[in-house]
C-alpha cells in the first residue's frame, strides 16, 4: 500500500541523518545553505500533515538529526521553525513539538536575535495556553505523553 504522507521517505531521511551525525566544526561550504533551502519543504508539509501522529513523530525526529549535524548552519532558520513549532502544537497538542522547540532553545537560546527570542516567547505562551486547555479536559496522566509535558515545561521553565 502506499504511504500518502511517505513517512518511509522520512524515516529514511531520519536512519541517514542518524548514521551522518555530524560534520564536525564546519560545515563543506556546500552545505551551509542547505538548511535555508530545505526548511520551506518541512514547513509545509507540516503545515498540510502536522496534525497526523506518524508524520509528526517522523517529521520531528529528522529535524532533531539535521539540528544536530547542521548545528550553527541552523541558527538563521531558527525562529521560523520555534513558529512552526508552536502553531503546531497549537493546533495539534503533540508533544513532539515541544520536544523540537526545547532542542532549538537549548542550541541557540543565548543569542540576542530579536526575531529568535520573539519566537521562544511564543512558543512559551501558545504551549501554555494550549497545555491548560488540555488539562481542563483531562488530568496530566491521562494525556498522552503526559510526562513529556511535565518535563519539557520544566525544561523550558529552567531555561
């Protein structure tokens, strides 16, 4: 059967990225606008599929491998991807999103990006507002990865 979503081609992207890791110090020259270039696809496929599990879950691991292995390189795509984050939990409630936006402030959250920080301030507001809702309908064990919520909150809150 085929995949409508591809999350095969996802989850392939995610297995290559892993086995990659990293380029070290610096990036080839090549490759620095790499993640410029790329981002707009994973935007919007979010912005088309955030809401199914598997392709959220798929989607959200690659970008912890390609932070991970662009590393700096990241750091001008950053804010757009805090955003997209956080209207997708908005509107999803998946904690894979706040897993990412958590990674993105623990890379580059000392940078003095005015657009970076107006981004980690909504993605702090709209999980909030968006993870009480949840906790009026159902108590924090009922939630799915209902201690993910706990922690990444924390998490944010220390940071």
């Amino acid at each position: 059967m085929q995949d409508p979503l591809n999350t095969d081609g996802l989850a392939n992207l995610e297995v290559m990225l892993h086995v990659v890791g990293s380029f070290g110090e610096q990036l080839p020259p090549t490759c620095q606008g790499t993640c410029q270039e790329v981002w707009p696809v994973f935007d919007t496929f979010l912005a088309k599929h955030g809401s199914d599990y598997e392709s959220a879950e798929h989607v959200t691991r690659v970008l912890r491998h390609a932070l991970n292995l662009f590393g700096p390189a990241v750091l001008p795509i950053a804010a757009d991807v805090l955003r997209r984050m956080s209207t997708a939990f908005a509107s999803s409630g998946l904690s894979c999103y706040l897993w990412i936006a958590s990674k993105v402030h623990t890379r580059f959250g000392n940078e003095e990006d005015p657009l970076l920080r107006n981004a980690v301030k909504d993605v702090y507001e709209r999980s909030t507002q968006k993870l009480f809702v949840m906790l009026r309908e159902k108590s924090a064990a009922m939630l799915p990865d209902g201690d993910s919520f706990l922690f990444l909150s924390s998490h944010r809150a220390q940071g």
